[in-house]
C-alpha cells in the first residue's frame, strides 16, 4: 500500500479507484487515512461504508451510514444502501422503512423502488 499525500480529497479518489478494482482492503486503509485527517468528511465515511460491505463487514458498514445520514439525512442513495444491507443482516422492517425514505426524498429513484418491491414480494 502506497498511502502518499496528505490531500483528503486525493486519498477518497485514489480509496474510490480501488474500491472500483476490488481492492476493498487497500481502499478502506485510504479512506481511514482520509478520516484522520479530516473526520467529519461525510464522502470518506459513506466510502468507507461502501467498501467494508463490499468485504462483508456490514455491521461496520452500517455505522458509517449512519454517520453520513446524521449529517446529510436527505441522502436518498445513503438511505437505499442502507437499506440493502439492513435486509442482509434480515432486518425487514428497517430495510423498508430506509427504502421508503429514499423515496420519499426522491420518488423517481427507481433502485430503491424495485428493492423495496421485490422485498415487499418476498415478504408475503
């Protein structure tokens, strides 16, 4: 890992090309090296979320959205995703609630409304 730069913003990119790579290990160490620096940065933990739950680390990565959301609660993406993996872990109702927020922020956001469809479907 070549961990260079003391720019926030250039660790998050260089975290977000590897997390695109499949490198979740090595992106999650720039986005907490971001988050040293800057720990409040809102992009930084919603990727660092998105890359501990691309390594199955879903508790971690729900309390990372959950930090985003405190600060920017009309994040209808943060909400949907949030939602995928709180119906991993097989907790229905708040998976459903995050889905029907995301919609309510933006009703044409048509990923949050085929999974809360399909979970609806499933759920019968």
């Amino acid at each position: 890992m070549r961990l260079g730069g003391e720019n926030v913003n250039e660790l998050v990119d260089l975290g977000f090309e590897l997390a695109q790579r499949g490198n979740f290990d090595e992106a999650v160490e720039y986005y907490k090296k971001a988050l040293e620096l800057e720990p409040h940065n809102v992009v930084a933990h919603g990727r660092l979320g998105l890359a501990l739950a691309g390594q199955g680390r879903t508790d971690e990565a729900i309390e990372e959205f959950r930090i985003v959301l405190r600060e920017r609660p009309e994040d209808f993406e943060m909400h949907c995703n949030m939602g995928v993996l709180l119906e991993r872990q097989g907790k229905i109702a708040e998976s459903i609630e995050e889905y029907r927020q995301a919609l309510q922020i933006n009703p044409d956001y048509a990923k949050a409304r085929r999974a809360l469809r399909a979970l609806l479907e499933n759920s019968k």
